[in-house]
C-alpha cells in the first residue's frame, strides 16, 4: 500500500472520529492541530487503524508518533 493510499484510508477513520467529513490530513499536523485529538479519541483512532490495515501498534511506538507524518511512516513499515 503506497503512502497516499494509507494517508486516504486513515483520512477516513479521523473523519468519522472527529465528525468533520472535510477533514484533510498533512504529515505536519499533531494532535494539537485538532481540538478533538485527545486520549480517548487518539485510542478509538489507533484502535480502528488496527483494525481497518490488519496490523498491530505498540504501545511503545505511539508514545514515539510525533506527527500524521510520523503515523504514516509507521504504518508504511508495518505494511512493507
């Protein structure tokens, strides 16, 4: 799966989350670029990420997520 395909897919899981069918995801943006983004949220998000690619992401390699850039890059890894 190429990058923008993943950056399309979790599009649509932060989109249902936060309720905002217009959401546009840039590799810069944290979790303080969205009023919505908290540790519940951020857990639903991770959780149906998990869910949706078939893959696993440890608890270590969250607290290292400093970016949609960064989630991108783990995901791509994790898929490759």
């Amino acid at each position: 799966m190429e990058r923008d395909e993943i950056r399309i897919a979790i599009t649509g899981v932060f989109s249902k989350v936060f309720k905002d069918p217009n959401l546009v995801l840039k590799d810069e943006y944290s979790a303080t670029d969205f009023d919505k983004w908290d540790s519940i949220n951020n857990m639903i998000i991770m959780t149906r990420i998990e869910k949706l690619l078939n893959i696993n992401i440890e608890t270590a390699e969250l607290i290292e997520l400093k970016s949609v850039g960064d989630l991108l890059t783990l995901i791509e890894n994790k898929l490759s």
